[in-house]
C-alpha cells in the first residue's frame, strides 16, 4: 500500500509538472505571435515595450501589497545604492531584452527570432561559468548543446530578413 501511494504522487507530481510547462509554452508562444502581429500594424515597438514594463510594474506593486497584506509583514524596502547596484542592471538588461525583441518583430521572422532567443541558453552556461555558479560538467555541456542545437535544427530553413 506504501508503494501504491508513492506511484501516485510521484505520477501526480510529474503530470502536475508536464501540465505547468506545457503552460509555460504555450503562453510563451502565445505571446510571441501576438507580438508579432501587433508590430505588424503597431508599427512603435518601443512605445509597446514601455506599456509593457508599466504593466508589468503595475501588476507587481499590487502583488507585493497583497502579499504584504495576507503576511502582515512589513515590506522589505531597499536604499538607493542598493537599487543602483543590484537592481538597476538587471532592470535595464529586462528592458533592453524586451524592447530590442519587440523591436526584431519589424524586421525578422519569428522562427529567427525563436533561433536567435534559444541561443540565450548558451550564454546563461557560459556566464554561470564564469561566475562559478555551476561546476563545468560534461553532462550539463552536452545537455545545453542538444538544446540548442535541436531548436537551431529546428528553424534552420526559416531565416528570412524583411530589410
């Protein structure tokens, strides 16, 4: 009867698992379509960007007010030199990510820019790296290569310049 019950959670975590990923992609996706298509006839990429930081800042203000709520714990409030020194850089590479993204949608094809976008898992292994947040590894080496060597495979023969 153990047993029996372990196969079952373990089956619900993974089915759980497989379900939020699928999730994941498809909004993933969704939102790239969509990107595209309103750059098509929305010809202010950046202007779409800046809505899109605005909401997204929206959204975690009241996030953090509702969970300072449901807590009853006051919020962490950080000095300006902390924001400057480790908030701002990872602000301003969002921003940048985002808004040249919005920006390619004018000018390549989305399976380029989905190519162009894998590409990150490489430098997110070289950086962790070169920061020692990972160990080099053959296993992680060769796992992140399959990656993105599966979704260049994958959208080889869709590299067309609108220019």
């Amino acid at each position: 009867m153990g047993r029996w019950a372990l196969d079952v959670a373990f089956v619900w975590k993974a089915v759980l698992t497989l379900g939020l990923v699928l999730l994941y992609y498809c909004f993933s996706i969704g939102i790239t379509f969509y990107n595209k298509w309103l750059t098509k006839s929305f010809h202010f990429p950046l202007f779409m960007t800046m809505l899109h930081l605005a909401v997204i800042f929206l959204f975690s203000a009241l996030s953090r007010a509702l969970v300072q709520c449901s807590s009853h714990r006051a919020r962490v409030v950080l000095s300006w030199t902390d924001y400057l020194k480790r908030v701002a850089p990872t602000a301003l590479a969002t921003a940048l990510d985002v808004g040249l993204s919005n920006w390619s949608f004018l000018y390549i094809t989305v399976s380029l820019y989905t190519m162009t976008k894998s590409s990150a898992v490489l430098f997110i292994l070289i950086f962790s790296l070169i920061f020692k947040l990972e160990e080099l590894r053959a296993t992680l080496v060769l796992v992140v290569l399959l990656i993105a060597g599966g979704l260049f495979m994958f959208t080889y023969k869709s590299t067309q310049f609108n220019v």
